[in-house]
C-alpha cells in the first residue's frame, strides 16, 4: 500500500488486489500440503503404536481434534 496521501488510481486498486488474491491462493495451496503432511505424520505416528491421545498430549489438542486431522484426509482420493 501506498504510503502518501495519493489517490490509488483504479489501475493500481485492482494489481494490488492480484497481488492479494495470487498471494491468498499460495497460501491456501501452502496449508493444504501442510495439513497433507500433519496427517501423514499422525498417522505414522499411529501406526506405530502411539494413540490418539498421546498423540494429542504432544500437541496440546484433544483427542478428538487429531481424530477429526485423521479422517479429514480419509474421506478424499491423494492427488
């Protein structure tokens, strides 16, 4: 953004606004690999042999927020 007391000129207001939304969209495209990631984690995690909970305790979450990671991933086809 522009700091002085110029008017943004239409032209300016709408490559700024590209600029936010490819920027949104990296970052949307960011937190579904991570979020892939956690999931592989957990799950490896699960397979050998640590629960749920104790899975949680690490994370400071509940129990059922690392059931609710696990099967978010269950439901959808890996790309």
């Amino acid at each position: 953004m522009r700091k002085t007391n110029e008017p943004q000129t239409q032209a300016d207001l709408i490559d700024q606004l590209k600029r936010v939304r490819a920027a949104a969209l990296e970052h949307a495209r960011v937190v579904r690999e991570l979020a892939r990631e956690r999931r592989r984690l957990i799950e490896a995690l699960l397979g050998d042999g640590l629960s749920q909970s104790d899975i949680a305790r690490e994370l400071g979450v509940t129990r059922q927020a690392i059931q609710k990671m696990v099967e978010a991933g269950a439901d959808k086809p890996k790309r």
